[in-house]
C-alpha cells in the first residue's frame, strides 16, 4: 500500500475530502492505523492488544443490552437475572457472552502483561504506557468485581462484604470508608444501586485510558521479540494490511475458543452457590472470588501474622494492594539494559519461575488455608505454600530484578530486525538506518 | 523587554503573586464545597439511620441454645450459656487475649451474651449458632471464611480477626425479654 500519495485512505470521494479538511478523522485513521510502520517481527504474542480491544467493545456491548433487562434492587436483582436467562429473547446469550467476556478479558490482559515481562516491553522509552496499562487492569478489577455483585447471588452478596471489608483495616477511618461504600450498615440495596452505577461507569473510563494507552504506544512504537528498536524502513511493516490480517487471524482463534465455553460450558469458571439468592445471614462455608482474583486473594489470606505494629488484616490488605502498586515500578526495578529475555539467559528462568509462582498463587487462592498441598502430607497445608509464593512474588520484584540487573551478562544483541529475521544486513538499507544506540 | 524580564524575575511577594494564592485558595475550597454533597450523598441517608431496634422474646429459648436475629441488617447472636460456658469463659487469663476484656465487660447477665455476629476480620457471618456447626477450638464460633476462632464469650483467640465480636446496645425490659438499639 503506498503511502502519503492519498491521505485519506484510498478514496477520491469528495465528500470525504470535504470532512477530511474540517475533521481529519480519515487521514489520521489513515496515518495511525494504515500506514503505521510496526517492528517486522511480530510473533502471536502481539495480537493481545487488538483481541483486548474488541473484548471491551463486546463487554460494552452485551453490557448495555443486560442493563435494558436488569433490575437494580435487592429484592428484584436476582430475579431479573434469571428472567434474562429464560424469557428474554437471546437473554442467555447476552448473560453468557458478558459472563465469559469477563474471563476472557482477563485470560487476554495476563497474557498480554505476561508477553510485556518476558520481552522488557516496560523499558524506557515506554514506562508510561506500562504504567497506564496497569491503571487499566486496576480499573477492569474494580469493574469486574462490582458486575459479579449485580446477579445478587450468595457468592456476590459475600464476596462484596470480604472485599469492601478491607477498607475498614485503614487505621482511623477505616470503618468511615466502609459505610461511606454501603451507604448503609451492611451491603444491601444502596450498595447494589451504586455498584450498578459505578459498573456501567468504569468501562467508558477504561476505554478512557486505553486511548492514552494507544497514543503513548504511537509514540514510541511497539516494542517487538528481539527487543530492539527498528532502525529503518527495512526493518518494519506497515500496519495495514499485514498486522490488521494477523490480528484478525488471531482473534478468530481466540473468539472461536471463547465461544465454545460460551456454547458448550458457560458456567465453567462461575461458582455454583451463586445461583443461590443473596442470604445475608447465611454465610457459604467456603467463600472463592472469580479464578482471576485468585493470586491476589491468595497474597491476602498469606499474611495472617502480624509485621511489627502492622496487625495481620491491615498487613494482608497492603500485601495484596501491594502486588499491583509493584508492578507500577517495575520499569525502574528492571535495571538491565536488554530488553528481550532472549537474549538474557538468567532472566529467562526467573521469567518462567515467576509464572510458575503466580499459578501457584493461584491454586493457593483457590483452597481452604488449611487443606493439604495437592492432597499431600498433612504438615504441608496450602497457607504454607502461600507463604512461600507471597514472598517469591515480591522478592522477584524487589530482589531479584535489581540483582540481575548488576550480575547477569546478557548475549549479544543482534545489530537489527532484519538482519536478526532475514539472516545477513541489508546493505542497501544501511544507509537510511538511524545510529546505533547502545544496548 | 529587558524591563519585562526584570518584572517576571521579581517575583517575591508581588501582587500578582498574592492574587493567584488567593484566586487558588478560593478555588480550592470552593470545588471542596462543591464536592461535598456528591461525597455525602453517599453515606447512609436517613430512612437507613432512623433508629431501628428490635425486641427480643427470650422465653423460647433453651439452655446452651443459641438465637440469630437481624437488628439494622446485621445478625445478632444470643447465647443462652451453659454454666461451663460461663465458666470457661470467666476463667480465661486476660494475657492470653489478643484483644483483652474480661467476661464481666462483656455481658449484662452471665447467662446472655448478645453479641454481633460478624466477624471483625472481613465481615463473614461465623459458625456455631447451632451445635451442629464448627465452633471453633474455643467452643464459641468459628468463621468459615478466613479460619477465626472465638471462645464462648465471643472474643477473638486464633486466625486473623483483629477484635472481639462486638456488643450492640441493648437492655433487659423484663427477665425474658431484651431489646437491641
């Protein structure tokens, strides 16, 4: 596709060129989504971003279409849900597909944040945009878990009470905090009218950032596998067409895998006791969060002890606020120059050992504290193994990286994408190519 | 320009300076105001703080048998103890408390507790008001959610609760009945 030869994206309409002129919609989709030069080297790691787009607009979507059908009030909310399920026309679905949405949007932003370690995507010059993606996935938590309150089942009524409970271990206000949360005593009626509120809220504030998060991308381009910058023409693509056909391609394999829990297994990831009312004096004997939740709650129950004057809840709530607020730093905890783990033969393990402990964290979530460790020995409970993984997750971060930083001798980073992918340097392009920085 | 630098350099108490503190000032406490209601409109409204209490009909209720009732949405425990109970929980040493009350502070008479049933650590309802439940090591309840034990008198000995179960408002209108709030 040759580019700058017509701004407006391929059209001699003269009614585009009139809005072009006045609103430059078609030429700026034209510069930032055509013509946009990305790395050559892409992998399917990359789609991530593009699947995440099209799940918030779906979860938009279906969210807006159940919101015509639900009814806000403790004593209807339940009801409304299961007329959704069974008189409205298509209502099944549009339940299903925002159910599953949610966990698929989860699936997809862990993979997305997990592809970002492993290649340094969260290096200079791209701090921010890190950073503002973990503004996004702060702000998909606090939507996610305010939307599982709304069907008004025994896991949402009791779920809501554990998390808005830990606000009241602030010293002083706490107890303030909670009520102000409640609007009342207990969570009941005008706690559920605000959530509802709040939850068609914060999806328009996530796409909110997510455009910065696009722009700052733009900025500085993507990061790509070998993590090094492009230095030419000869070393990118544009992104229309060959990222919108790879993106696409991956999407309908990650929709088509969505579907089929949609279709086939809609209640895979739910819990069954929420399809039991709300019953505020009846608390279930075993109370989980959604699976996506699971390795923060996990870091939560892991302090039970109490850290000087810290006592053990207060603790429990810093160490789980804390395991997201660390990953705002990590662009400067990560000391090492390279950016990619291919070429950082320490790191590359520590990579792998940090996922592993992260699954581990949640299956640790997932139990009860004092059950045997995979139906082992009994001395071995799971809040053991919550300990160890609760430290790991922070020493990782906090030891680890700024060690690796100093002591790992990374290899040799190659000169360029294209003579990394194409095997041998491309003369002809040398000399459009920028200077070399240092790696 | 020369002079025009020499002003902007100047800056040390001018009256530009007092009105732009000002002019701020005023802007911050009026947008403090203006969020104010939005803030307080929040908070419980007055349908959900007019006073609630609930009277109790305590006759029914057998030795060592323990009641739920709901008083401002929350549960209430009621606990008719049984002398070894009482005893356990009268004779418990205060240092081995983490939030340390005697028995005495915690009941009008030995033979009722009334305490609030929700747990201090996360707000989980505890087990143990019938004796088929778990009730803890201590014998009084236990919360499923997180693994605290309290003891007979309500106050919290293993797990992460920081507190003891705490004590609503309440007075006996006659032997067999209380009223809470």
């Amino acid at each position: 596709m040759s580019a700058g030869t017509n701004q407006t994206g391929g059209t001699n309409s003269g009614l585009v060129k009139w809005i072009d002129s006045r609103l430059p919609v078609f030429s700026y989709l034209q510069k930032e989504y055509a013509e946009y030069q990305s790395p050559r080297n892409f992998n399917w790691f990359w789609n991530f971003g593009a699947i995440l787009t099209f799940l918030l607009v779906m979860m938009i979507m279906s969210g807006i279409f159940l919101a015509m059908q639900y009814q806000p009030n403790t004593a209807l909310a339940f009801d409304s849900v299961e007329r959704i399920m069974r008189d409205v026309n298509f209502g099944w679905l549009l339940r299903y597909l925002h159910q599953n949405g949610a966990t698929f949007f989860f699936i997809a932003i862990y993979i997305h944040m997990f592809r970002g370690m492993y290649y340094g995507s969260y290096k200079a010059p791209r701090e921010l945009l890190w950073m503002l993606g973990v503004v996004i996935l702060l702000l998909a938590m606090a939507t996610a878990f305010m939307g599982y309150v709304l069907p008004w089942g025994q896991m949402s009524f009791w779920g809501a009470t554990v998390i808005t409970n830990l606000f009241s271990a602030v010293p002083l206000v706490g107890d303030s905090i909670v009520t102000l949360l409640w609007g009342g005593f207990s969570i009941d009626n005008p706690t559920l009218n605000r959530f509802f509120a709040l939850h068609y809220l914060f999806p328009f504030l996530i796409f909110g950032v997510v455009v910065l998060h696009v722009i700052a991308l733009h900025v500085s381009g993507s990061n790509n596998p070998l993590g090094v910058d492009p230095k030419g023409p000869q070393d990118t693509v544009s992104f229309h067409p060959y990222y919108t056909m790879k993106d696409s391609v991956g999407l309908a394999v990650f929709v088509t895998i969505m579907a089929a829990f949609v279709f086939f297994a809609p209640d895979f990831f739910g819990e069954p006791e929420n399809y039991l009312e709300a019953a505020p004096l009846n608390t279930p004997a075993h109370i989980v969060p959604e699976w996506y939740f699971l390795p923060f709650f996990a870091i939560l129950r892991s302090v039970d002890f109490d850290i000087l004057f810290i006592e053990a809840k207060l603790g429990g709530v810093i160490a789980m606020f804390g395991a997201i607020f660390v990953l705002f730093v990590l662009p400067w905890l990560d000391k090492s120059p390279v950016r990619s783990a291919k070429f950082r033969p320490v790191y590359k393990w520590f990579f792998w050992i940090f996922l592993i402990d992260c699954v581990l964290l949640g299956y640790v979530g997932g139990k009860p504290t004092d059950a045997p460790v995979f139906g082992g020995v009994e001395s071995f409970q799971i809040i053991h193994l919550g300990y160890i993984t609760t430290f790991w997750y922070f020493a990782h971060f906090l030891i680890v990286l700024p060690l690796l930083g100093i002591f790992e001798r990374p290899k040799p980073v190659p000169k360029s994408i294209s003579e990394a992918v194409l095997g041998g340097g491309s003369s002809g392009a040398a000399a459009t190519a920028k200077p070399m920085e240092k790696a | 320009m020369s002079d025009d630098t020499q002003d902007h350099d100047d800056h040390s108490g001018s009256r530009r300076d007092f009105l732009y503190l000002s002019a701020g000032a005023f802007g911050a406490v009026g947008l403090g105001a203006a969020l104010w209601p939005f803030i307080s409109s929040m908070n419980p409204s007055a349908d959900v703080l007019a006073l609630s209490t609930t009277e109790v009909d305590l006759s029914q209720v057998e030795d060592g048998q323990r009641i739920t009732v709901k008083w401002q949405g929350k549960p209430v425990f009621i606990d008719r103890r049984t002398p070894t109970a009482i005893e356990e929980a009268e004779s418990t040493p205060l240092a081995e408390l983490r939030d340390p009350e005697t028995d005495e502070e915690r009941v009008l008479t030995p033979e009722w507790l009334v305490v609030i049933g929700i747990c201090t650590h996360l707000g989980c309802v505890p087990l143990g008001q019938k004796a088929s439940e778990d009730r803890g090591e201590w014998g009084g309840w236990f919360c499923p959610c997180h693994g605290s034990h309290y003891d007979t008198s309500g106050r919290i000995r293993k797990g992460p609760a920081p507190l003891n179960l705490p004590i609503p408002p309440y007075a006996f209108l006659n032997d067999t009945s209380i009223k809470i709030g």
